[in-house]
C-alpha cells in the first residue's frame, strides 16, 4: 500500500518539476551560460594581463642587460619605452632604473625623472618616497643644505 503512495509522491514531484522547468527552464539556461561566459571572459583577462606583464617583463630584462653592457643610451631608449607602453608595474620601475642609468651622465635630468615619479599620486607611496629620497641623493653634491633638508624632511615626518 506504501507503494502506491510512494509513486503517486513521484507523479507528484515529476509533475512539478516539469511545471518549473518549463516556466524556469530558459532562465536556468540563460544563467548557466552568463556565468560559463563571464567566467571565460575574466579568465581571457587574465591571460592576455600575464602575457602583457611577461612582455614587458622580457623588454625590462633586455633594457637592463643594454644596461649592464655600457649601452647606455640604447637602455634610456628602451626604459623610455618600457615606461610609456608596459604594465603600470613595469613603467615605474623602468622610470626609476632610466633615472638611475641617466644619474651619471646627466643629473639633472635623473632628478626631473625622479621628481616626476614623487608627484605622481598613482603610485605607491613608498616607491614615491624612493624617488623622493634618490632625487635628494643626486643633488647633495651640488644642492644647498637648505634644498636637500626641504626634499627629505617630508620622509623623516610620521
């Protein structure tokens, strides 16, 4: 006798089912491929930032490698570009190491790079204060006291 009750709970639950699939049935799909797409989407974003950090991560090796060879000006040209067209990473760390390569032949140049970088607020603060702090280290040569306490002050502050 249970069995007959157990099948007609069956009957019972097919049926709705069946109602809920066919009100739901299109909306349940429609989701289930948004969400296959948007996940496909975010995982080809993914892809295509690591392909462009690896790029730029090769063009920063090989600017540093002209570098450490004596090519200094083929390194600017490479850092300039790197700084330009890379990753936000990528461009300033190859503003900083442009700054660093131009540090011995032209200082005042090395110091406008560096003091760009201090102003610009996108970046980190402490890469900032870097910039600050190495800026300040090419000019106490040539700087008045006054000039480099008033660039290193700030950093010395809590």
């Amino acid at each position: 006798m249970s069995d007959i009750f157990n099948e007609v709970d069956e009957e019972l639950r097919r049926e709705q089912l069946k109602k809920l699939w066919d009100r739901y049935g299109i909306l349940i799909i429609t989701l289930a491929v948004l969400f296959v797409a948007a996940v496909g989407g975010w995982r080809g974003y993914q892809w295509w930032e690591a392909k462009k950090a690896a790029e730029a991560g090769s063009a920063f090796d090989a600017a540093v490698l002209l570098s450490e060879q004596g090519q200094h000006k083929e390194a600017e040209t490479a850092f300039a570009k790197i700084a330009a067209d890379g990753t936000p990473s990528y461009r300033v760390l190859a503003k900083m190491r442009e700054a660093a390569t131009l540090a011995s032949q032209d200082g005042k140049a090395a110091v406008a790079i560096y003091d760009s970088i201090a102003a610009d607020s996108a970046i980190d603060q402490m890469q900032r204060d870097l910039a600050m702090m190495r800026a300040a280290f090419i000019l106490v040569d040539t700087a008045s006291y006054d000039d480099i306490k008033k660039r290193i002050e700030p950093l010395a502050a809590e």
